[in-house]
C-alpha cells in the first residue's frame, strides 16, 4: 500500500477542498464521487460542490463570521472561494455565486489537477489507509452503517433543533441564574413571565408560520413531518392548549424569581452551550418555524427582545456523527489516526464552514503523512472557533453549528457598536491566524 496516497470520500464542497490541499502538498488523491452513478434526494447537478438550498456564501465584509472564515480560508489556499469569487452574481454585500459555473470551474479544476484520480461510484465502508471522509448530511446505505459502527453512534435522523443565542445579547436584568430547587450550581438563566406576558406569547407562537419541508427531509411515504413525542416542535405543543407549554419546556416549578420572591407564571430556561459560556440554547424550543417568525416570536420571551440568534431552530433529515465524543480538533477521529472527517457530517453547518473543514482535514493529513504536527487554529479564529466546538467534549445535545462570532472568545473589552467590536474581532482572529501559521 502506498502510505502517499489518499482515498478522499464525496467531491462536494469539503471533499474537494480536502483533495485540493493534498495535491498541493504533492500527494496522490483517489477522489471518489458516486454521481452521476447515483444521486442523493438533494442533488441534481452532475457536478462537483454542487449548492443545493441556496447560491449564497452569505456575508463577504471581513467584520462578519461568515466574511471572517472566508478569509482565513484564502489565507489557507482556498480552491473554493476564488471559484466563488469568479463566478459572482450581485447579491449586495454577500458573496453569491452561479451554481452551475461555480460547480463547473471548481469541477474542472479538480479533474485537471494530475495529482488526483476521479473516481465515479458509490463507496458502501470505509477503506483502509489514509481516508477522508466528506460525504455530506445524506450519506447513505452501507458507508453510513459503517460510519455509525466505528463511531460507536451515528446521529441520523428526523428530529428538530431548538435556536441558540448569545449570552453577550441577553437583557440581564430580565433574567436571573438558578436551578430548579437549588439542585446542582446555577446551570440555567431563567426567563419568568407573567401571566399577560405567557398568553400574549402562546398567542404568537401558535399562529406563527412553519417553514416548509424539502422531499427529502419528509419520512418515506409520508406527506408531513413525524418527530419523537420527546422532540415535539414547541409551537405543536403550543397548538395542543393554552396551558399544554407551562406543563413542559415552559414549566415554572422549582424556581422563584429573585425580583419578585414568587415562582413565575412559566419560565423559559436557557442551557449552556459551549464551554466559553458564550452560547446558550433555549431549552426545549425544537421549532420549524420560519427563522424571520422564530425571530420575531422567540424575541418576546423576557430577556431575549434584543438576543442574537446565532442558530435558527430548524427540523429536517440530517446525519452526522457525534463529533465532540470522536473527533479531534483537527478533524481526525480519535481512535483512528490515518481516519479525517469534514463537512456537515462533522457538525459543521453551512456550504463554507463545510469547505473550511475539508482544507483542515486536508491540510492535517498532508502534515500527517510528511511527520508534522497536525494543525489547530487559534481559538480567536473562525475556524479554530469552529474545530474546537464540534471537538469541545463538554458539549451535551450537539447539534450542527455555522461560523458566528459567538463560538469566538470574549474580547475582554466592552465596545457598545456591533460593527465596530465585530472589526476588532476580525482583526484579533487574523493576526492571531498569521502569528500561528507562521511560527
């Protein structure tokens, strides 16, 4: 076996930036695809980094998470930003691309690269060697089964996901620190209604607009959505009756509001979500709400009027392993070493974030294979905030997670304009990413 080649698996965003790193590092690649043999329910395009939901790249100002990580990766030798940035479309201030001449280009540059071998077929376990493995949210049949037996555990499913927001934005003084009856340390900020507040929310929350579902995201055979009873969207239960949340997620017993001195009518809990203490998730909210609703809904929620959503609630077919519990922080799963992930079947979320995750674990198994140390960027960068989320062992409930500012650390300096601390954040993270890389 030749221990210079790579076997790397989907030639989607993160797969081909993975192959691209590995050829300029002068390895071989084995790139395999299984279109246009077979399609996922998503795809349609024979291409390869075929956009699915959206031709946007969001954000291009370097002030933005989404501006920041792209970046940082044309600081690491991206292949896919300089294919967007060539195939622009007018979008404003964000990077929108032409899907087909985007995949086009970014296509023709990997089959006329001579360090990588297009292989087209379906991939059912995962080879021996060096691998890399970037076969998306929808991976299938028997690669996914192996997938879940290495990993000990493979999230795939139909569920919902509950909004995250950041502490940064919350109003402290609407909300107060506490555990239902004082069990354990002050783990969750409580949010206490009254009784007005309560009835003017439910009113929203069971009126408000659902978003709708892809094909794909439906389960086989069925025209709506099924979760577990455990996993019910918040505005189902919101439709089952008045009272039904202030006897589940809303639940106020065990806790007694330090204003008042009295237990809340209904209390919206908020649970930690990253070690940093700079994320928290609202406990208990799974929606499928259309983000502008779960925005302008969820902002009633005492303290939240102003809160920064960083993640939308959302409910649709997803896969992904249970990166926190698996992989290291350069994308290598922990008890297989010649073994990377990248892209949304790490927890990544979002076409770049995808693309960045696969120039990690391409860049790392280059470095891997020639006696380097692999590489970890900076907590201050976009995607050091991002390696060390989907690694971060603390991390319970993992759900997917895109580039925002939230997962970076605090500046330590209070800067009442967002754009303004948000430019000192992107500077901190760049010249904390250039002081690494070159040391």
């Amino acid at each position: 076996m030749n221990d210079k080649k790579v076997t790397v698996i989907g030639a989607g965003l993160a797969g081909c930036e993975a192959a691209w790193q590995l050829a300029k590092s002068g390895l071989y690649v084995e790139l395999w695809e299984m279109k246009p043999q077979k399609f996922t329910p998503a795809h349609k395009y024979n291409g390869f980094a075929e956009l699915v939901c959206s031709n946007s790249l969001k954000a291009a100002r370097v002030n933005s998470a989404a501006g920041l990580l792209k970046e940082e990766m044309r600081r690491l030798g991206s292949l896919t930003v300089p294919c967007a940035e060539e195939t622009a479309v007018p979008a404003g201030g964000a990077l929108a691309v032409d899907r087909e001449k985007f995949s086009d280009l970014v296509t023709e540059k990997i089959m006329s690269n001579p360090h990588i071998n297009v292989r087209h077929g379906e991939v059912s376990q995962i080879p021996d060697g060096n691998v890399i493995i970037a076969t998306g949210p929808l991976t299938s049949g028997g690669l996914a089964a192996d997938i879940e037996r290495l990993c000990g555990g493979y999230l795939s499913f139909h569920d919902a996901a509950a909004p995250i927001v950041t502490y940064e934005s919350l109003d402290k003084d609407r909300i107060f620190f506490a555990a239902r009856y004082g069990r354990g340390d002050d783990d969750y900020i409580n949010c206490p209604f009254t009784k007005d507040e309560y009835t003017a929310f439910w009113q929203e929350l069971k009126n408000a607009e659902s978003a709708p579902l892809h094909d794909f995201d439906k389960p086989k055979g069925k025209d709506d959505f099924t979760v577990y009873e455990g996993c019910m969207p918040i505005e189902v239960l919101a439709k089952r009756g008045e009272e039904t949340m202030r006897y589940g997620a809303m639940k106020p017993v065990g806790l007694s509001d330090p204003v008042t001195g009295k237990r809340p009518y209904a209390v919206v809990q908020l649970r930690k979500e990253n070690s940093g203490g700079t994320l928290y998730n609202i406990v208990g909210f799974q929606t499928n709400l259309k983000f502008g609703e779960q925005k302008r809904v969820f902002s009633m929620i005492p303290g939240l009027a102003n809160a920064e959503f960083v993640r939308y609630g959302v409910m649709h077919r997803n896969s992904f392993i249970n990166s926190p519990k698996v992989l290291n922080g350069d994308f290598s799963l922990r008890t297989r070493p010649d073994l990377f992930f990248a892209g949304q079947i790490t927890g990544v979320e979002g076409y770049m974030e995808s693309a960045a995750s696969g120039i990690m674990a391409g860049l790392n198994m280059a470095r891997r294979l020639s006696g380097l140390e692999t590489l970890v960027l900076p907590r201050e960068t976009m995607i050091g905030g991002l390696a060390r989320y989907i690694s971060d062992e603390t991390v319970e409930n993992f759900q997917p997670m895109g580039a925002n500012m939230g997962i970076l650390p605090d500046l330590g300096v209070r800067i009442k304009d967002k754009q303004e601390r948000y430019q000192a954040v992107a500077d901190r993270a760049l010249a904390a990413f250039d002081k690494y890389i070159t040391q």
